[in-house]
C-alpha cells in the first residue's frame, strides 16, 4: 500500500459514522447518542452537515465501557471513573471499593435465590402430594395454594422473567 493509500485508510478509520461505529461495537446507535449525552464518549466531531464523526479510540471507549457494565458498575459510576482518569487521577481506590459493594450485592442475591429454591423446592413437594390425590380432571388448585409468606423474596419474579 502507498502512503496516500495508507494514509486515506487511517482518515477513514478516523471518520466512521454512527451505524457503522455501532455495529463494530456491539451496541445501537441510540445507544452510542445516549453515552455522549452521558458524557461517557469524548467530544464527536460532526461534518458541516452535522454527521457524526467516531474513530476507534470510541469503539475501544465503548468496549471498555460495555465490559465495565457486564461486571456489574453502573453508568454512572464508569462515567466518575473516566472523567477521575482524564483529570490525571487514578481512580484504582473507587473502582476497588465499588467492585467491593458489586461483590456485597451478588452475594446477598445468591442468599435470596438460595432461600428461594427452598422456597420452590417446598411447594413442588407440595403440589406433587395434591397432585397425586386429586381425581383426573377435577382442579387441585395449585396456584391458589401460594402464599406471599412462603416466598420469602421476590427475586424469583425480578430475575428470572423475561429470561
């Protein structure tokens, strides 16, 4: 490749637009719209005709972002930590401390599902015992045996749905 071709490739990597940028990285374009909104991306420089314009250091920006998220930090907090860094301070202490509270949190979830599959084993028992004595056909009312008491938490209903 000649120097203009090596250089026209480089430019184009610098002036990627939103779908293709999205694309690469995994996400929607609203997606991308909304992190800049967030001040997650540095400033996108935009065409005169109002396009915006997105590099690879975006699509590693949103790599880094969307791995912090699937480890568990919020928006918010990747956002304190970015702007901590690009003010030239290591914000290794808060990221640290708040992988802490992610932890604290999993583990009481673990709690609440562990008592929960209790909770289910329980009533299936339950139900396999009417089941077995009520007549074929007629109703053992299953559901109306449920009770708020012996579901303890509601984790059930809040992770599994939708899954």
């Amino acid at each position: 490749m000649d120097a203009h071709g090596a250089s026209a490739q480089k430019q184009d990597a610098q002036n990627q637009r939103i779908g293709q940028v999205a694309a690469r990285a995994g996400v929607s374009p609203d997606t991308l719209r909304y992190y800049e909104r967030m001040g997650l991306l540095s400033s996108i420089p935009r065409t005169d005709g109002g396009y915006r314009l997105y590099s690879e250091k975006t699509i590693e920006r949103i790599h880094f972002i969307r791995n912090a998220l699937r480890f568990g930090f919020g928006l918010a907090e990747v956002g304190t930590f970015l702007r901590a860094s690009e003010s030239g301070r290591a914000p290794c202490k808060e990221v640290q401390s708040a992988a802490g509270e992610i932890l604290a949190r999993v583990d009481r979830q673990i709690k609440e599902l562990q008592v929960a599959r209790r909770a289910l084993r329980n009533t299936l028992a339950d139900w396999d015992r009417r089941l077995s004595t009520t007549p074929n056909g007629k109703p053992a009312r299953l559901l109306q045996t449920l009770r708020a008491q012996e579901m303890p938490t509601d984790c059930i209903s809040r992770r599994l749905k939708n899954r």
